[in-house]
C-alpha cells in the first residue's frame, strides 16, 4: 500500500536522482537488444513505487538475465508503464563493460 505523500515524494526524487547519476556514468556503455522476462509493479509501504523489469541479453557470445527498476511519483503512472511493456518485447539495455552483470534500462534508449 502507498504510505504518506511527503514519503513518496521525497523517495520518488531520491531515486531519479540515483538514476540521473547511472545515466551519465552508463552513457558510453555497450548498448544491447534484450526481451523482457518479467514486469511487476512494486508499491512499497514506504517510499514511490517502481516498476522491476526483468530482462534476458544477447549478444555475439554470451545469453544473460538482467534487472533494473524505475522509480515513479504515482502509482497509476508506474502500472500504466508496465502494460507497455509486456513478456518477449524488445527492449535496448546498457551494459557496462567492465561489468557485465551490471545493466541499465532508460526510457529514452526505447523504441
């Protein structure tokens, strides 16, 4: 259930700025094509609720599962995300180089 506004609030604009921080780190990152294994939506007891996505990678070489997490002020906003998003479609995730079990997914590398 969603808790108080100012906790949201407040959850909600740490998370985009932790996800500012990751997008400017991960802009030279190898970008690569992935489908979504899972979407949930998460509507903590405290704090903005987010959407989970689970992610399967491929490349050349190599097969692997990938999550990340999006923060969201409102919880309408996060579930209607999350219907565009449904199993087996085509998403572009960030990947860093040095680590590849580290992954991002932003909005703006989507189709």
């Amino acid at each position: 259930m969603g808790g108080l506004i100012a906790d949201i609030i407040f959850g909600f604009i740490f998370w985009s700025l932790v996800r500012m921080i990751y997008f400017v780190r991960s802009t030279n990152w190898r970008r690569v094509s992935g489908k979504i294994l899972d979407v949930s939506v998460m509507d903590p007891g405290f704090g903005c609720p987010s959407v989970k996505m689970r992610f399967q990678l491929r490349d050349r070489e190599h097969v692997w599962d990938g999550e990340d997490a999006l923060p969201f002020a409102l919880i309408g906003d996060a579930k209607r995300f999350a219907q565009r998003f449904h199993k087996d479609k085509a998403v572009m995730v960030r990947i860093n180089p040095a680590r590849q079990s580290e992954t991002r997914l932003f909005r703006i590398d989507q189709k």
